[in-house]
C-alpha cells in the first residue's frame, strides 16, 4: 500500500508529505486548493506524463517520490531489475524545466514505460486522468475472467497451455521446412569432410607420440654416441680415467675401514652405498637404451608425413587434434540428424493438428463460459451501478471475434450507456470522469474478493451526487477498504465521514506566493471539516451537530 508521497515545486505544492494509513483514505478541501494536485502526482510518480508546465513558477525542477509497503505479491516486473523479494519500495520521479525527467525504484533507473506498468499493478487511478485502468482494454477481458471464477480460469489455462504447444510445434516445423535447403548442402559437406577424417583416423594423444618419436628418429646418431658416453663414464672406464662405478667402490672399501673404527661414518657409509647401485642400475640402462636406439631414415620419413596428416586437419577442423575429433563426432550427429529430418516433419504435422484440435475445443468451452459470465457481469454491474445514481444506465460486455491466441479467441470491452436512447460506446468515449469513477467503484465491490489490488484512488467518484446515492457511495468505498487501501477525494460529507484517515487540503499565502498546505484532521477538527462541507461558511450548533452524529455512525 501507498505510506507516504512527498511533493516538491508541483503547481502551486511548494513541499508537501502526506503519511496514508491502511483502509479508508479521504481528501477534502475547498475547490482550488490543490487536492487534484496530489492525485496530478501520484499519477506522474507512477509513470503518467509530464511536461515542464507542471513545474512550480520560479523553481527548475520538479521532484515527486512515493514510498509503498508491499504485503502480496510484489510487481513481477521487480525481477528484471534486481529487486525480486523487496518489500518496500521508494519511487522517486523528477521533472526538469528542460523537459528531461527520470525515474527510480529504490535507487535503480528505469524508463518511464517500465515505471508505468509497475505503478498498474500498485495503484489503480480512476478519475479525471489519463492513467485509468478502465480505458485499458485489455483489462476488461481479465476482470470478466475474474468473475467468471475458477472454472473459467481453469479452462483459459489449459487454453493457453495448448496454444504455446501448438505455436511451438508450429515454430519447429516452419523452422525444419526453411532448413530443408541448407540442411541439403551441409549434409554433402559433412559427409565429404566425414570422409576426409575417417581416412586419415586420427587418434586421441596421437601428435604428441608422434612429435616425441620424431625428436628421437631424427637424434638417434647423436643419442648412440651420447648414451655410449654416459655409459664408459659410468661403468666401462677409458683409460687413463677410471669409471665411476669404479671409483665409488674404491671409496667404499675405504670408508668400511674408517666406519670399523668410528661408527659416525657408518650413515654416510651406506648412503654412498646407495649411490652405488644407483650408478650400476642407471649403467644398465644405458645398455638396453643403446640396444633400442634406431637409426632409421625411412620411419622417419612416414612419421613426419603422418604429422603433415594431422596437422592438415588441424588447419581445417581444429585448432587441436580434440578439435578435430570433436568436430567429427558432430557431423556425425548432424548427418544422422539430416536423415530424420523429413520424419520429423511428419511427426510435427500430425503433432500440430492435434493440439490445433484440442486448442479449439477448449477455446469454444471457453467462449461459451465467457458470454455466460459476460451476461452475469452485466446484470450485476448494472445493479451496482443504478444504486450508484445512474438509473438508466445500461452496462455490456461486447465479446468479439479475435485471432486464435493464448487467451482464446475473443476480446472483450466494457460498453455504456449511461442515459436512455444512446447507444452503447466504449467507456472512454462516453463516460465523464465521475461516471467513469462509479463504473470503476460498481466493477471493483463485485470484484472485491478477486481483485488485488492493494491501492485503489477515486477523484471525486460523487460527482454531481447526493441523498442515497452518495450514502451508497460512501458504504461501498469503506467495504472495499476493508480489504485493501483506497484513497478518495471528496465533496461529500457522507463520504468523508466513513474515513479511517481525514486528509485536509488548504492553501495559503506567504511571501506574496500561494501555497498549499495538507492537515491529518484529528476528531473535533473532523467535525469542523465536516460542518463546513455540509454548510459552507454558515456553520452552526446544528451543523457541528450534525456533523458529530455522522461521525459517530460511520
């Protein structure tokens, strides 16, 4: 619900706070002190527009900022922005006398469009402005579902269910059918590079046992004389120089003489004995690497013709070799793929006029429960409506044809005709703001159970009322307080009366400027507030009385 909005620089609102409270909300004040002022900016921080006309006189820039307290389900829209989970939001709207504007929600840029359909599912505005939920057309075929009840909404969503399988599996075939062309050439282009690697067969791990047998193929002179090297200084000895096997075992024998006369030497004894074997294991390597190494030019010649293979699909299909398998493992797929694809379409075209026939027989059942909660709604709204002062009017809901779509396949729109002999017109070609204001009140007391919207603002809803119709007024704006926040500007006192909260509008003069000015009324200057509505500037004993006794009613 709406805690508080604070005006700055706004027409004649130089800086204003007003705290709202849960349920009824009234808004009184003398014609010209700027009560439309507050609903002009509750309409502009929810995203309505605004020019630099708007701007109080002398000041660069207007600044509007709402603050809510969410208690159901947040704005679904909230996600795109980061903010899913908030229960509170501050909005913040600033107009600038160049004409620029820009919005926020708690802290974080938005369009103005983003910021306009969050505001819809805050706040519903109806009276002389342009952001009304009733001239959203769209609305009226969601508000007659609502009424229609679970049945009906059950049945729009296994209309809706079938409508996406069916478009997806539309979209699937027209997508196979555009692809026909394409898949074609790709499938003679895979299968000929198929082909190409297959031939070759490369393995996992090839290149790298092939590059480390090359190195050895082409150093396999200089490995001989080098492995024979190691070998003589190791073991074998060239005169004069002694092997170095030989030379440890010297300093063994040595140092067993030296350990049988000092037990220190015995640890470093046996580490050189260690070494040692070390040197004679490593001599025996050497012997049997010797044995193994080859010098043959033409195995050579077929490894490096081998890599050259490799390295050819490599540029083409890599760049690694896991590349190149990697790519051959697709085109596998995609040539089995190709093979399936005119099944496929088959399967699609069956699968497509199965849901097609099972989307209109749930869409028919759904037109049927539509226009029998379309002649209900008329009934009931009209009944709303002629307790409302308007005896003639007459309430529709046109249903009309429409495209297959995920709703079904038939719109909806709320006419009237609110005097007799006109004809039945769409609401915002016939109704005036109060009239437009009851239609709204009349739809949301049926709706009271279905409709969630946690704010609900009328302006000036009993215009041109009085007697009876404004005490109907009056009893159906406090029942749907009970369930959620409704903000009312008012002329009547009958209205005003039945307020949780009294909200005073007034202006001044300081300074030379005008000024306005917002009061929380307590209960004696209720009374005042009241007495003044009902007698003007001529408030009496019996007036405040009066006044009194509606209070003590409500």
């Amino acid at each position: 619900m709406l805690r508080q909005i604070h005006i700055r620089n706004l027409a004649i609102i130089e800086d204003v706070t007003i705290d709202f409270a849960a349920g009824f909300n009234v808004i009184t004040g003398e014609t010209g002190a700027g009560k439309s002022i507050i609903i002009d900016a509750l309409n502009l921080v929810l995203g309505g527009r605004g020019t630099a006309e708007i701007i109080r006189a002398g000041c660069d820039k207007a600044l509007i900022s709402a603050y809510f307290e969410l208690e159901g389900e947040p704005p679904s829209l909230l996600t795109e922005i980061g903010l899913e989970g908030e229960r509170e939001l501050m909005v913040v709207r600033e107009i600038a006398t160049g004409g620029r504007s820009t919005a926020r929600i708690n802290g974080v840029a938005v369009p103005l469009s983003f910021l306009r359909e969050v505001g819809q599912e805050l706040v519903d505005i109806q009276g002389q402005h342009e952001q009304q939920s009733l001239f959203r057309r769209h609305l009226h075929r969601e508000l007659l579902d609502l009424f229609g009840g679970e049945e009906l909404l059950a049945l729009r969503d296994e209309t809706t269910r079938l409508y996406r399988a069916w478009q997806e599996k539309e979209k699937a075939l027209a997508e196979l059918k555009a692809g026909e062309a394409e898949r074609e050439r790709l499938r003679d282009l895979y299968a000929f590079q198929l082909e190409e690697i297959e031939r070759i067969n490369p393995r996992p791990g090839e290149e790298e046992e092939l590059e480390a047998e090359r190195r050895r193929l082409a150093a396999a002179e200089r490995l001989a004389l080098l492995c024979q090297q190691a070998y003589s200084d190791l073991y074998s000895g060239q005169p004069p120089l002694p092997a170095a096997v030989d030379l440890v075992h010297r300093a063994i024998t040595a140092m067993e003489e030296m350990a049988a006369a000092d037990e220190q030497v015995k640890p470093t004894l046996e580490e050189v004995r260690e070494a040692a074997c070390v040197l004679e294991e490593a001599a025996r390597f050497l012997a049997r690497y010797g044995d193994r190494i080859e010098n043959d030019p033409q195995k050579l010649a077929a490894v490096e013709d081998r890599l050259e293979d490799l390295r050819r699909l490599q540029k083409k299909y890599g760049p690694t070799l896991a590349d190149v398998l990697a790519y051959r493992d697709r085109i596998k797929e995609e040539l089995g793929g190709a093979e399936n694809a005119v099944l496929a379409g088959e399967e699609l075209e069956k699968e497509i006029t199965r849901l097609r026939a099972e989307y209109e027989e749930k869409a028919a059942a759904l037109s049927l429960a539509r226009e029998k909660a379309a002649r209900r709604l008329e009934e009931t709204v009209t009944a709303e409506l002629k307790a409302l002062a308007m005896p003639h009017v007459r309430f529709a809901v046109a249903l009309t044809p429409s495209e297959p779509g995920p709703l079904g396949k038939e719109e909806a729109e709320f006419l009237l005709s609110p005097n007799p002999g006109e004809p039945l017109r769409p609401l915002q070609r016939i109704a005036s703001g109060g009239e437009l204001a009851r239609v709204l009140l009349a739809i949301k007391t049926v709706l009271a159970s279905l409709d969630r919207t946690p704010t609900l603002v009328f302006d000036e809803v009993d215009a041109g009322l009085g007697g009876q119709a404004l005490s109907a007024v009056a009893r159906r704006l406090s029942m749907l307080a009970a369930s959620r926040q409704v903000i009312c500007i008012t002329h009547s006192p009958q209205v005003a009366a039945v307020g949780d909260r009294h909200l005073l509008i007034s202006k001044e003069v300081r300074d030379g400027r005008t000024t306005t000015r917002v009061k929380v009324l307590k209960e004696e200057e209720r009374v005042e507030e009241l007495a003044r509505m009902l007698a003007g500037d001529r408030v009496t004993a019996t007036t405040l009385l009066h006044a009194r006794d509606m209070l003590a009613k409500r």
